[in-house]
C-alpha cells in the first residue's frame, strides 16, 4: 500500500512537471520565433505572468475545487472565484505592460526590423489571455477532481479491505476455546485408551493453531491448507460425537493449488456441527469439497436438530449473514451461494462455488 501511495504521488508531480513545461515552452519559446532580438523587458513579464498562472493553478486546485466546487457543491460561486481571479490576472497584465513599458519597446524593435507591428499586436491579446487563462483552469480543475475520485476510491477499498481483515478476525475468535478446551480433554481421555490416536489428534490440534494463529495473517492462503484445516476440524469434532451422528467427509484426489481466502468454509461447517447433531437422535452430516478448472464448491448438508441445549458449539459461529457480508468483500460477482431449509424433511444444505479465476 505504501508503495503504491508513493507510486501515485511520483506520477503526480510528473504529470504537474510535463504541465509547466509546456506552458514554459509556449511563453518562452514563441518570442523565439520572431527573428528578433526582444528586449529583456519582455522575458520578465513572460515570467510574471508565467508565475500569476501557476499561482491560479494551484489556488485552485488546493483550495477552490476541494473547499468550493466539491465540499460546498456551489458552482455559481466557484465560477464567480474563477472568473474574478482571470479578471485579476487580465488586469495585472496590463499593469505589467504598462509598468515595463513594454508595447513602445516592442513596436521599436519590430520597427527595426522592417515591421509595422509585432504579431502580438495583430491580435487582441487579452482574449489570448483569458483562453490561456481557461485553459490552465480547466487542466487544473480535471486534474484536481479526477484525484479526489481516486483518492476517494482508494480509502473506500482500504476501508473495505478494513473491515475484512476485521471480520477475519472476528472470525478467528468465533473458533470457541471451549472447543479447544473439550477437544484437549477428549485427547486426554483417549491417552487412556489410544496412545496413537491420541497423539495423531494432538498433532491435528496444532496444526489448526499454528494455521489459525499464522498461516492466515496474508489475505490470501492455498487451497490445500485451507482443506487441510477442514479436514482436521472434522476430525477432531468426532471425537466428541456419538455413534449416533454419521460424518462424510470427501474432498479432490488430485488438487490444484490456488490462492484462497483463509477460513472461508469454516463458517458453513462450523454452523452444520451446531444445529445438525444431535447426542440421542439419528443425524448425520454431509461435507464434500471439490474442484473443477478454477472453480471451488462447498457442499455441506446436514440434519437439523432442535435440541439447542444439546449443541456441541452453541453460542459459536460467525453467522451467515456475516459470512455473505464477506463473501461480497472478497468475492465480488465471483461467487454462488444457495442455502436451502426444508423443515418437512429436517434438512439444510449449503452450496457454495467460488470462481478463483
């Protein structure tokens, strides 16, 4: 981000740098190409009013368009200011050719060369004036306005990519401790009974720390960490569950890594061992994951169970509607998801495609 900032202000002053060289080169350049020697009085003015048309510039550009045109939406007194100011600098130009003596100087020197006129005077000059004077205006208020839309846009997707890295966050806490806690126990228990199973559970157990903790810091992680992560979630969820409760579980064979959002199907999952097991009754949840060309799916089905005093995560959960919120952050237009409830049937399901490319 830093970088780009500074990225964008170096193509601002270079854009300005490109500006005022042009306009150097038409005062400067146009006496050039009369083939006369010009007193030195005129490169002062040229300079002067050079100097009043940067000033308009940046006047402005810093205060008129940003305090007036844009903040107050006034165009009547924004087109007043303008108008005043090119006033001011007709006049000072007028001012300044009276001041250097400057028509009489230039009529002698064009007179001196076989010239009843300098070419200047062909031409009402103030008009030249004002259309130079429009012109720096309406560069500088272009420039002006298209950078406040930039600069807006920009702290627009920081604050929206604000607000993800928040709700990220606030996912990462909605993984209850307490499901630490009683996953801790049940591997206790089962250094009773299992050795091995108690350690491979151990072991699943830190790699889902180490993951939640570092591996989803970036934005962004692979897809087969993230089904790793899954896949030990699950796992350790069945050591709590009764035989009463039937998980499958199935995801690619042969998987391409792709850039993902972290813990992005956790939520879905999480929200089936809530509201889909049950420690008496017959239920079962349904979790496959797979992969076709750059597209993800999700597919989670599972019994609904009304006892909610028998949920294994009650309280936990970031919520579905946070989950979409998310999902429109991070997969703008590029992601489908179908949640369906048939209460005659106890069922719920939920698919979710993502397109990666």
């Amino acid at each position: 981000m830093i970088f780009t900032k500074s990225k964008s202000k170096l193509v601002t002053v270079i854009i300005h740098i490109l500006i005022w060289s042009v306009f150097g080169m038409i005062y400067f350049f146009q006496p050039v190409t009369w083939d006369i020697p010009v007193p030195y009085q005129l490169w002062i003015k040229q300079g002067i009013i050079l100097g009043l048309l940067v000033a308009a510039f940046y006047l402005n550009s810093f205060v008129l368009v940003p305090r007036i045109l844009l903040k107050k939406n006034n165009a009547s007194i924004y087109f007043f200011s303008i108008a005043g100011m090119a006033c001011i600098i007709v006049l000072l130009n007028v001012y300044v050719d009276g001041w250097l003596n400057l028509p009489q100087l230039m009529d002698i020197a064009f007179h001196a060369h076989g010239h009843h006129k300098h070419p200047g005077r062909d031409h009402n000059w103030d008009f030249y004036m004002i259309a130079e004077i429009a012109l720096v205006l309406g560069v500088s208020t272009s420039i002006t306005t298209i950078q406040k839309w930039q600069n807006d846009k920009q702290k627009h997707q920081e604050m929206e990519q604000d607000k993800i890295s928040s709700e990220l966050s606030f996912l990462k806490a909605q993984i209850n401790p307490h499901f630490f806690f009683n996953t801790l126990n049940n591997i206790y228990a089962l250094t009773l009974v299992n050795v091995e199973t108690s350690r491979k559970a151990i072991h699943q157990l830190s790699r889902m720390m180490r993951y939640v903790l570092y591996d989803t810091q970036n934005s962004t992680t692979q897809l087969s960490q993230e089904i790793a992560f899954v896949k030990d979630y699950i796992s350790l969820m069945q050591l709590r569950l009764t035989d009463a409760v039937k998980i499958n579980y199935s995801s690619p064979a042969s998987l391409k890594d792709v850039a993902i959002a972290p813990m992005i199907f956790l939520p879905f999952i999480e929200n089936a061992f809530k509201h889909g097991v049950s420690a008496t009754q017959p239920s079962y949840i349904n979790i496959s994951i797979s992969q076709q060309n750059s597209s993800v799916d999700l597919k989670v089905v599972n019994t609904i169970i009304k006892e909610q005093n028998n949920n294994l995560e009650a309280g936990s959960g970031i919520g579905l509607n946070n989950t979409r919120r998310r999902l429109d952050l991070l997969y703008p237009g590029k992601y489908d998801l179908k949640i369906e409830e048939d209460t005659a049937e106890n069922i719920y399901s939920v698919h979710l495609t993502l397109h990666l490319s």
